[in-house]
C-alpha cells in the first residue's frame, strides 16, 4: 500500500466537544482524541485530494475564470457537463459549467459571475490556495453530432458553455455560427477565444450597441431562421433568453436545446431540488439534463423555481460583507 | 472469521450462570424534554450510565440458546457482550460486538431492535425484552469514548495484495471495507458527497445520530487501512469496468443505495415550498443549513406550517427536523392508520412528543400556490379496504371528501428509487423492473467480480440489513478473489 508523502500527516480529529456532550458516562478526556498518526503503512490515510488552483483570471468586473487540478475529472470531462464545486467546508455546493479542461495536463476550468457569497469568496481566491471540493463530470454531455447547421446562442456569462459546445460542434462537423450577447461590451466574455475557433462564424449582439450590433441576440437568431440558414439551435445564458430563444425558433420549427441552470444541491439526483418540467413531465436537471428540448420547457416554472432562496441570499450577502470588510 | 468461541468471557456457556438475573423493569432510556428538543439538534436519547447499564444488562437471563443472536441480521453475539457488561469487562464487551458489526455506536441507535432481537428476546413473551440495543450503544460509546489507543481496532490480516473498491460510504459500503480490510485486502471506498457515511450523514439527522458519532466510527474504518475517497462520482468520473481494468480492482461492491427521490405527481408539485424528504435532510444534516447564514452558507426554506407526506422513519426524521427549524405546526398526513405506519414505534412516539400531529387517512391529491410559493394542499379522506400484497389493508379514496389544509412547505417523503447515475457506472449490470441490482445471496450480480448489497438491491431497508449484505459480499468476493 503506497503511503502519503514524506511528512504529510493526516491529524485524526474526533471532534471531543461533540463527544463529551453525547457520552454521559464520560470517558474523555479533552485532547486525548487527537492523535497524530505516526505509522503511515497502518494507520494513515493519504492525504484527501486538494484542488489546487492553477490559474485565475478576470474576464470582466464580474466574472472570472479559474483552473484547478483535477487530473481525474479531466479525462472524463465533455462539452456541456457541469461541476460541483465547494470553496471551504461551510460553503454551498454550487454547479458551474466546464469552460475549458486539458487531460494531458490535469486541469479544469470553470467560469463564475460574482453574484453572491459563495462567488465573491471565489473570486478571491487565488493560485495555489485550494478548493475544498470538485465534483464532476455531472450532468449528460451535449448532443453534438450531425447537427448539419447550428446556431450556438451564449447570453452573458452563458458564454462560458456556449464555447466548448461551440468547439465541440465544429469539432464534430457542423457549421457553426455562435451568436453571443450581452447588456454592453464590457460584459462580453471568451469572444476572442471564440473567434479564433476554426470554422466558427461569431455574431456579436449589445443591448448598448456598445459591442457589435445593437440589439438581442434574438434578432440575428430570427434572420438565420428566415433565411433557413440553421438546422439546430442551441441557447444557455439566462432563463428568460432561453425562453426568448425557444419562442423565435418555435415557429420556423429549428429544433433547439437548452442547457438549463436549476438550483442544486448535490447535483447527483439525490434530492431533486434540480427537478424541471420538460413535455409535462418532471425531469432532474441534474442527471438528465442540464440539456433539454428548450421547446418542451416550462419556463415559468422554472424561472419561479430560481427565485426560492432570493431572501436567503441577501442575507448571506449581508452577513459575508459585514465580515469580509470589502465592500465590493 | 474465527470460530465462535475463541473469545467467550469466562461464566459464559455452559458453565454456572454468572448471575442471578434481576427481575427489576427494563430502565428507561434518560432523554432530553421534549420542550427542549424542539429548539436543538442535540441527541434525545442521552444512552445510559454505567449503573444503568449493569442494571440493564443484569435483567438478562443469559438464555443457553440464546434465540436474540439469531433475531439479528449480522448475528452479534448478544448474550456474551451482555455478560461482558455483567462482568464489568467493557473492553471485551466492546471486542465482541465489534467483531461482527462495524458500527456497534450507531447500530444501537438506529437498528430497529424491537423487530430483530429484542423482538425474539426470551423476556419479551412474559413483559419487555432486555433493551439490547441501547446496551450496545452502551458499548459502542465506551468504545469511541477510549482514548484512541485503547479503543478496538479489529485485526487485520497480512496482505493479500489484491485491490478491492467499494462504491458508496454507507452502511453497505463501510460494513463491506471493514470486513474486506479485515480479510486483509486493499480497500478503496468511492464516496459521490464531499463526506463519509450515506445516509448516516446526509439522511438520519443528528438529534437521532450525532454526526460526530459517524465520524468518528468511519475514522475507524480508516484506521484499518481503508482509503475513502469523497467526491468521486463513478458513473461520471470511472465506471465499474474501468476500476476492474485501468484501476485495476480485482473486486468491485456496488452500495449506492436507493437515493432517487420519489415525488407524488400530483399538480402543483413543483411549486417553491415542496421539497422531497432526501433534498430537506441534506440541506439540514450534511450542508448544515440549520446554521444558515453564520456557519453554513446552505440555506432551506424554514416553513411555518409543514405538511409531511408519509409515515416511514425518514417521515418523522423530515417532520422532527422542520420543529427544530422553527415551524409553529407540522403535520404528517399518511393514507392509512397509525397500525400501519412503517416509522419506528420510538421515532412515532417522538414526534408526537414533539408536537407533530398526525393527519391520518388521508392522502394529498394537490398542492395549491401562489405566485409559484405553496399555499396549501389539497387532501382526500381515504378508507382501509382488504389486505394487499404487503399484507397491509390497501387505502381506497373516500368519493367527494377532499379538503384544504394550510401549509407553505410540503415534504414529500414517499420512499426513494434507484439512482440513474448506475446505468452510466455499469449498462451491463443486471436490474430488476424497478432499477434495483440484481443479486444471489452473496451479492454476486451478472457481472463477474461485481457484487452488490444493501438498498441498491433491496430498496430502502434498514442500516443493519445493509451492513449484512455488505458483509456478506466482503466474504464472498474474498472467495472470489482466492479463486481467481
């Protein structure tokens, strides 16, 4: 049995509070349940995988792309899957797309917004401090073969998954155009990096006209519809883009995917907090999406759904900024 | 496994009895008010002192056949530990539980004894049985109260060198590590949770079994070389055929468990305020939303009035939870009676303690909302007709009786499934028409060098009949791997 590395011991901590207020006849004595284990080969376990951060970067004001060693997860990882992640022992699970990943190199990527506490904490974290847990890949990777024509719409920091399906669908053969949005052009995120995808047309759309064209990204959505110029689409960004997306391509009959941003908690099926209603049915977005047919969605409901904890959210918004002295 | 006698107390067996047994009543368990514990996720029952304890164990006849060791599914051998206990000998009391059950501390808590072996207890035909199962809590707890060098470790074996993974930390899972480890195989457990334990962590919450209780039973699990390895989804990150060949793991237990919610599927069901009881006692018991926001970043919807919808343990444990979590009235609404309530006769009487009241009769056809947020639900009036296939009296709908009950959170607790994420780990493996694994008596399934146990085979079941399974796989894949 391979042993942890020189000098690394794990401190077996019975938390001896908790016991002494549980046992009555009590036996313990405080500090004697702490031990260093001394003999790797018996009683040592290796040291509980960390998940160093390799690599962050600012995209915008808000959103932020960070790496991490996971070496497993990068061999396994496809386009449109989704990770858990957990920045200390006291924090949410929160489900966040794979930008990006490398299986030669052991990394994978992620993109957040800065939208309340467990993403400020993210975001000030840097490289070479450690994530408390990474759990990936979940979720059904994208459908991408023979799609023939597709339009990859990315709204806001949807970019982050409209990128590597984006590169995925190319990758598999289709002609991609990717049409990517956003309030102004300070918001946009990863539109080099889709440019520079070989075979990929990219149409850039500003609420502010700032960037691109002035509009939604509906607009060139609806031309490519018209003009039968697209076979598939395929939208993430906000719920209510999704569902604008889904109207515009209803009507011409564009068959279209959505990769779908549910509340999660374990993100493994176990607790269906995750659970939207496709075709009158109720799916876990968790294990069976996070992609589905965006014309079968029930979009209020899951624009309802989103909304549970708003009140729970600020206060924990409240509570991390009176202590973290920021004033972000 | 040694044979039976290698470790007999002296007096046991067919020497004198060591005792003249007490005819004193069973001694109640101490436990906390029920006022008190509405507002705490402390432990209710509080175990007994060692002069309870004695007192306890002195009612035991110490039966020559004793017929409660085959009341229990892992066959502890009950009349020695009990002696042990008589004797004062607690070390060798704790030895001898621990060389059949892993878990004797959390065993003696939430094992449903007054079925198995106190059920078959010689006592039990004349007044009540001895209380076993709180004296192996008893035991349990010295145990882990030890200072970590006194405490039992079991012994390991010399190494085989082969490499056995185990897929899930629960109770199938560890009891299946613990007995692998023991036989002297590697041991590697996949855990999909960021902790150790199943549904001992995120399911049975802490008022009925202290977290730091599991941890502290699972770090003994480590402490026999088993490596657990948390946030590692197979089916997603390995599948089963990839730990037999790229990992290369001569043996794989499958002990996922049943974990896919089963909602009701009924109108409504998907409103803000309905939770399934897996996604309520997660948040609570293993992301600790109770301490939302100071210590815990998870928050849950805190409820003022909770409907709970079944009458299974996890029904009282999701029911006892939301009156700690502030609720002014939580009800539990089950379609049949109180007779036929699966929950324990101790978790029943708990929740009522606490205020829960019980709706009985009734069944939830839908859940009435406002603005996406529940208002209420909808329930009819139902009736007992003849018994069905689970010898149970099958609840039929009273036409017309539907009536409104205000509620602004609903927790469904109606069993659980199989998790999908199986099909992904293993499309081979045999299932059943319900998605469970099928497998012999040894937990073989169709995949050679595969086994499985507990609720991914069962559906839900209990703590202990999966730590059967579990150990029962751990010998024959010992078995497996010797021939191979």
């Amino acid at each position: 049995m391979v042993g942890p590395p020189e000098g690394a011991f794990r401190v077996t901590v019975y938390q001896a509070d908790a016991l002494v207020s549980i046992v009555p006849p009590l036996r313990v004595r405080m500090g004697i349940l702490f031990r260093y284990s001394a003999s790797p080969e018996l009683l040592c376990r290796e040291v509980a995988p960390l998940f160093r951060i390799v690599h962050t970067r600012a995209l915008s004001d808000a959103v932020f792309e960070m790496g991490v060693e996971a070496p497993r997860i990068a061999r396994k990882v496809k386009a449109g899957q989704f990770l858990m992640v957990r920045t200390t022992t006291h924090g949410e699970r929160i489900p966040l797309t794979f930008s990006d990943w490398s299986a030669e190199e052991g990394w994978v990527r992620f993109i957040f917004m800065r939208v309340g506490k467990t993403t400020h904490e993210l975001s000030h974290m840097a490289v070479g401090e450690s994530l408390a847990d990474v759990v990936g890949p979940l979720g059904m990777p994208t459908h991408v073969d023979g799609l023939g024509r597709v339009a990859v719409v990315g709204g806001g920091v949807g970019a982050a998954v409209a990128y590597p399906v984006a590169r995925a669908m190319a990758a598999a053969g289709n002609d991609v155009t990717v049409i990517l949005g956003a309030r102004t052009a300070d918001l946009l995120i990863l539109q080099d990096e889709i440019a520079a995808l070989p075979g990929v047309r990219l149409r850039i759309m500003t609420d502010d006209g700032s960037a691109g064209d002035k509009g939604l990204v509906t607009t060139p959505l609806k031309e490519l519809c018209e003009q039968e110029a697209i076979d598939h689409a395929f939208a993430v960004g906000p719920a209510i883009m999704m569902k604008f997306c889904c109207a515009t391509t209803a009507e011409p009959g564009v068959p279209t995917t959505v990769s779908l941003n549910p509340i999660m908690v374990d993100g493994t099926g176990m607790c269906g907090a995750c659970r939207v209603t496709v075709g009158g049915k109720t799916r876990f977005g968790c294990v069976e999406g996070p992609d589905f047919d965006g014309h079968a969605v029930d979009w209020e409901e899951l624009m309802s759904r989103q909304r549970i904890y708003v009140d729970e959210e600020r206060e924990a918004d409240a509570e991390f900024f009176r202590s973290c002295g920021c004033h972000l | 496994m040694p044979p039976v006698n290698e470790h007999e107390t002296p007096g046991s067996s067919s020497e004198k009895p060591r005792h003249k047994p007490s005819r004193a009543p069973r001694v109640a368990m101490p436990q906390r008010d029920a006022s008190s514990r509405r507002h705490t996720f402390d432990e209710v029952a509080l175990g007994y002192s060692d002069d309870q304890a004695l007192a306890e164990a002195m009612r035991c006849l110490q039966c020559k056949n004793a017929t409660c060791e085959a009341g229990c599914p892992v066959n502890i051998r009950i009349k020695d530990f009990i002696g042990a206990i008589i004797d004062g000998d607690l070390r060798a009391g704790a030895e001898i539980l621990k060389e059949r059950n892993t878990l004797p501390a959390v065993c003696g808590r939430v094992c449903p004894q007054e079925e198995q072996c106190e059920a078959v207890c010689v006592l039990a035909k004349k007044g009540t049985p001895v209380a076993i199962g709180r004296l192996e809590r008893y035991l349990g707890d010295y145990d882990l109260a030890c200072e970590i060098e006194h405490r039992c470790v079991p012994e390991v074996a010399t190494p085989t060198g082969f490499r056995c993974a185990v897929v899930g930390s629960g109770p199938a899972g560890l009891a299946c590590a613990g007995e692998l480890a023991k036989l002297g195989h590697e041991v590697t457990v996949f855990e999909s949770l960021h902790a150790p334990g199943g549904v001992l962590t995120y399911g049975i919450p802490g008022f009925r079994l202290p977290k730091s209780i599991v941890e502290a039973e699972v770090g003994l699990i480590e402490e026999m070389g088993v490596r657990i390895e948390c946030d590692q989804v197979i089916g997603r990150i390995a599948t089963i055929e990839d730990l037999m060949t790229a990992e290369g793991y001569g043996a794989v237990f499958i002990g996922s468990g049943a974990g896919l919610p089963v909602f009701l599927g009924i109108p409504g069901e998907n409103m803000n305020g309905v939770y399934s009881a897996n996604e309520f006692l997660t948040r609570v018991n293993l992301m600790g939303a109770h301490e939302f926001p100071t210590k815990s970043d998870t928050p849950v919807w805190r409820g003022r009035k909770v409907a709970v919808v079944g009458a299974g343990n996890v029904a009282m444990d999701a029911a006892r939870t939301a009156v700690r979590l502030g609720a002014d009235e939580v009800f539990l609404v089950y379609r049949r009676t109180e007779d036929e309530m699966p929950a324990r006769l101790e978790e029943v009487h708990h929740a009522k303690e606490e205020g829960v009241e019980f709706k009985l009769l009734c069944s939830p056809v839908e859940v009435l909302g406002h603005d996406g947020f529940v208002t209420g639900i909808v329930v009819t009036r139902m009736e007992l007709g003849e018994p069905d296939a689970s010898g149970r009296r099958a609840p039929m709908c009273v036409l017309g009786s539907e009536f409104e009950i205000d509620c602004d959170t609903v927790i469904i607790a109606a069993g659980t499934g199989a998790n999908p994420l199986l099909n992904d780990a293993a499309p081979d493996l045999e299932r059943n028409r319900w998605g469970y694994v099928v497998a012999d008596e040894d937990g073989a399934t169709n995949i050679p060098g595969v086994f499985a146990g507990g609720d991914i085979v069962t559906g839900a079941a209990t703590v202990i009949l999966a730590m059967g399974a579990g150990k029962t796989a751990a010998h024959a894949m010992d078995r497996w791997l010797g021939g191979s």
